[in-house]
C-alpha cells in the first residue's frame, strides 16, 4: 500500500474515532491541537478538506440537545434570508453558553449577510478571543473588510488564515483578488 493510501486510511480511521469520542465539544477540545498541527503541515488537499471537516464539526458540538436545535434553526431561517429569527436562535445560544465560540461565528455570518457589518466585526472579535484559530472567523474577518473596501486589513486576515491553513483556496483566492486590488490603487 502506498504512502498516501495509508495516510487516508489512518485519517479515516482517526476520522471514525473522533466521531464517537465525546458528546460534547467545543473550541477546548483536546483533539484540536493535533487537528490543527495537521491542518498547517499537510501537503494534501484532500487531508486537508477532511482534516479541515472534523474540526468543524468538533466545533459545531454543543452537547446540549436544546442549543443543537436552536442552532440548526438559526441555520435553516440564515439560509431562508429570515434573519430575526437567525438572530433570535443564535442570541439564545450565547445566552445560554457564552463561551461557545460557534454560536457567535455563526451569528456573525448572519449579520455579515444581513449587512450589518458592525455587529458582524463584534462578534468576529469574540469568537477570536474564544478561539484564536477560528479559520471561519478570520475568513470572515477579511470578507467584510474586502466588503468595507478595507483592503489592507482584508489582507492581513486572509494571510491569518494562510499562516494556519495553507490550502485554504478560498483564503487563496481572495488574498491574490486583495493583492492585485492593492496593487492596482498603487499605479
């Protein structure tokens, strides 16, 4: 068996484990570390979409039955464009756990596409101070920059981002769109 093979059988295995380790997790889950050591090291794609998929959903564990169902509503009324109440669920969330950095990532992206860019940056902040490696929250930071035509800081976020996860195509692709944007306003 090739070295590749082997590697995504032992992630997959790793994959398989994690699944069932524990009920709840957050941001201080002690499989991070490792995840995110893969993350910056891997040379592979693909390792790095699953690597970056387990952190997400390490991430989206609450452990509480209740703020899972509050989050998943928050999530269907953001995509039906029903933003009250997107802000409504994600508000209970960081009522009930404030110390849950996805609940205040995801009603970040809620403001970000409500337009409220403001309130977006307020709660990119927090979730920065929760989780430092907040991959989603970075992005996000530099895309409501980039919508603010703050390019600098737009840059400096998706370089954040490229420092943690070297693959990161969308980070790729809109650090070279800031770049040549930068590097236009220069002429």
């Amino acid at each position: 068996m090739c070295a590749k093979a082997l590697k995504m059988l032992a992630l997959g295995l790793l994959m398989s484990g994690l699944t069932m380790a524990r009920v709840e997790a957050d941001q201080t889950d002690p499989r991070l570390p490792a995840l995110f050591q893969r993350l910056h090291d891997t040379d592979s794609p693909n390792i790095a979409r699953l690597t970056e998929f387990m952190i997400w959903q390490i991430w989206g564990e609450t452990g509480a039955p209740d703020l899972d169902r509050l989050m998943k509503e928050g999530e269907a009324a953001m995509a039906a464009e029903d933003f009250a109440t997107a802000e409504a669920r994600f508000t209970a969330v960081i009522a009930r756990k404030p110390d849950y950095a996805e609940g205040w990532n995801r009603r970040a992206t809620m403001y970000y596409l409500r337009g409220d860019y403001a309130a977006s940056l307020d709660d990119i902040e927090h979730v920065l101070e929760l989780e430092p490696r907040h991959f989603g929250a970075i992005s996000g930071l530099g895309v409501v920059n980039m919508a603010q035509d703050h390019d600098t800081a737009a840059r400096d976020a998706f370089e954040r981002v490229l420092a943690l996860y070297p693959l990161n195509v969308p980070a790729m692709e809109n650090l070279k769109v800031i770049k040549q944007k930068l590097d236009d306003s220069e002429i």
